[in-house]
C-alpha cells in the first residue's frame, strides 16, 4: 500500500512555514508490527505485550506510575504526512475531514492510546493493546483519567 | 501562588539542548479562567461551556466533527515548565514521578481531555469540561475513542 498518496476526495493544505513549539522524544516503543503494512487498524485488550522504553534522562519520573493498572500513552506517528484537511480512509466513498478521524495523518501526528499495564522493569513499561509501528518516538506516560484523582492540596 | 519554584522532594533535570519535532498551534481555547489561579483541579462536565477556535487553515478538516457527542481535545500547557521528574503536589508529603502525575508540568506539556460537544459554529467548537487558562493553544482534535470505529477498509 502507498500511504502517502493522495486518494480521490482527499484535500491538502500547504503547511505553515514554522512550527509553535518543540516537542522531545523520550522514549521509543516495540511493538511486533515492523512496517504500517502489518500493523492493525485498533489495538485490542487482548493483543500481544509491547516494551516501551523510556531514556535514560527521564527514568526517576516513572516512580509510582506501578500503582496504575492502566495508563495513556502519547506518541509521535513520525510516518503520518501531516498536510490532509479531508480523508478518504481506504478506499471508502465521501471523505470525511482529518478531526473526525483518528488517522494517524493530522498536524500533529500525536497518538493518544490507553493501555494495560502489565509489567514494569527498570526503564520499560510493559503494555497491552499498542497498534503503532516498531520504534515509533514516545513523548508522555500519565496515569488513565478514569483511574486518577489530583492529590489533595494542603494549601486549600 | 508561584508555580515554578521547585517544592522540597521535587527533582530536576537538564533538558536536552535540542527539541526532535515541532507542533503547530491549530488553535486556541477560550475558557473563563484568565491565569493558572483561576483554573479548576479538574474539569467537571457540569462546568462552564468553553469555546474552542480553529484557525482558519485548519477548518475544513473539522467536517463531520458534529456528528460526534464526546471528542478528545490535546493542547499545549504553554505555561508550565519541563524539567521536573519528581512532584511534590501542593505540598503533599512525598514526592512522585512526573510520568505518575497528570500534572501539566511534564517533559512534553501535552494535555488530553475528553468534552461533550455542545455545539459547532463555523471555526469553533462550543465544549464543555475544561480547565485549562484561556488562551491555551491548540493541538488536535479527535472524535472519542469509545465512541468512534475505523471507517470499514474496502481494501480488506
């Protein structure tokens, strides 16, 4: 498959000259899914374990995170084109624009994913239900939404 | 208040010299919380209904966004700092990791938040559940992934 060719009824935009802001990656992610070809369209609960490892700098920030049975994940989909306003997910008839879609392609090519996590080593995290491409750049672990109160404050 | 000062039990880091990609800002988020002060420890679905504008570049991409009751919003905590690994929230006892926190100091300051989507007028959506300071600059916008599923392939 040609992901980067642009289907019928899919609109680009030029993209603006600077960029607002950097971004750090801090890790990388493994997954079994070498290419985009092999990778699958959802990650699902039951899918196989994936190690996500984070660098050496930013390791002291993981501690208490094993207290979390379930986490998010952002990453960085560093194979997206980033210049679609439309798309036509493969194939289908009338395209839809890019934030109705959770396509890797979009300005951002920033991935949110919640996963289970079931194992936790000295600088990796092991997870379930990742669909992304081996090596693909980590920028951020929180603790899932569902799972997280704020500390309380002492100060009021 | 002063937030950036670092708090007993907090760790810091050196960030790296250089950033590894770079976001646009698609946007921006109106709320009625003009400093950190003012913002809510959590966004509460009862909250105020907040609007979030879309440059115009990025418009198109919006279509079929109103088909959807709950979206997925990332922004840029452009406010906070990056390099701490351990927190010490509000002057709670024991410091944890960054990665543990869904504080908005973290070494990407990202933010995800799930909104009911109250309504769609050209260039905005009307929003409710944030609490981030007004004027926050905008990164994405997915539809939720509970409720959403990958258009059918018709490529197998």
């Amino acid at each position: 498959m040609n992901w980067d060719a642009t289907r019928p009824g899919e609109t680009e935009t030029s993209l603006p000259d600077t960029t607002n802001a950097g971004v750090y990656f801090i890790g990388r992610i493994r997954t079994p899914y070498p290419t985009r070809n092999e990778c699958p369209r959802q990650g699902m609960s039951d899918g196989p374990i994936c190690r996500v490892e984070v660098d050496e700098r930013w390791r002291p920030a993981l501690k208490g995170l094993e207290n979390y049975r379930r986490v998010e994940l952002l990453y960085w989909m560093h194979q997206a084109r980033r210049d679609l306003l439309t798309q036509s997910p493969h194939g289908n008839k009338g395209a839809r624009g890019t934030f109705a879609l959770r396509s890797p392609v979009r300005p951002n090519p920033i991935a949110t994913s919640l996963v289970d996590l079931v194992g936790v080593e000295p600088g990796a995290l092991l997870v379930r239900s990742l669909d992304c491409v081996d090596g693909t750049p980590l920028l951020d672990i929180k603790p899932d939404r569902c799972s997280y109160s704020p500390p309380a404050s002492s100060e009021g």
